[in-house]
C-alpha cells in the first residue's frame, strides 16, 4: 500500500519588494521536495536589519545571516518558521557563481531539514544533512552547493 502524500500548508511573507524573489509555486515545490511529514512551514523574506535583529535576539550573532528555522513542533507534524535574509542570499549566490534562485532553493532546503530535526553541530550531523541537501537539491535539479 502506498504512503500517503505529505501534506504541505505554506504561507509566505515578503518584508518588501518580492521583485526577483522566489515565487509561491517554487517555494512549494522546493519544500514539498524536503518534507519528510506534514509540514505547516512560513517562509519570511527580510531585509538585512531585520534578519539582524532577529540573529542576535535568537542565536546571539551580531550579523544578519542567510536562514534562520524556528521549529515550534517536531515530526510526525512539523511546524515552523524559516526566515531568509535577501540581501545576505544574494550576496552569497553572486560570491558563490550561482544564480539566486539556487542558493534560495539551497537554503530552503536547509531550513526544512532543521525544521525536521537535522542539525550540524558535529562533523557526522554535518555529513548526514549536506547529504540530504544534495539528494534533495539533485531531485530539483540543482547542481551540488558544496
């Protein structure tokens, strides 16, 4: 008997001008890609104050970073929040040689991933989730990010 489809409930929020940002149906597909379970996921586009503040309020960094997860629920059902930083992304895809809608998709992925329950504090959590990315990203298309 075939497993069910997870199920997927997606709100997205732009801080700004969604200009050039990934669309709903990308953003959907990159997600549904990386679940694993039911997800009920909020993608949250931010400028570099915001993503900031939010940093050094949650992770105490004093810099706005690429993604941020905040998992409210675990699997079997997960919920949570992923927060990108455009301006941080961007950067990245342009110091990296990749186009932005890779490296949004990437992080995309890799917040998914947390939201899951992944984690790379140690060197074995790091090459257990770098290989989940690359599965994934590879289903999508996407060429290797390391």
């Amino acid at each position: 008997m075939d497993k069910p489809t997870p199920k997927i409930s997606l709100s997205v929020q732009y801080a700004g001008n969604p200009a050039g940002l990934p669309t709903r149906p990308r953003l959907r597909r990159w997600v549904s890609t990386a679940q694993t379970c039911d997800v009920a996921v909020t993608i949250r586009f931010v400028d570099a104050e915001e993503g900031h503040r939010l940093n050094r309020q949650y992770r105490s960094k004093d810099y706005p970073t690429n993604v941020l997860s905040f998992a409210y629920e675990g699997p079997p059902h997960v919920a949570g929040d992923l927060v990108l930083c455009v301006p941080v992304v961007q950067r990245e895809a342009v110091e990296q040689g990749k186009p932005a809608d890779a490296h949004f998709a990437h992080l995309v992925v890799h917040g998914m991933l947390h939201l899951q329950g992944y984690e790379h504090e140690t060197d074995a959590e790091a090459a257990r989730m770098e290989a989940q990315e690359r599965e994934i990203l590879a289903r999508l298309g996407i060429p290797d990010p390391y």
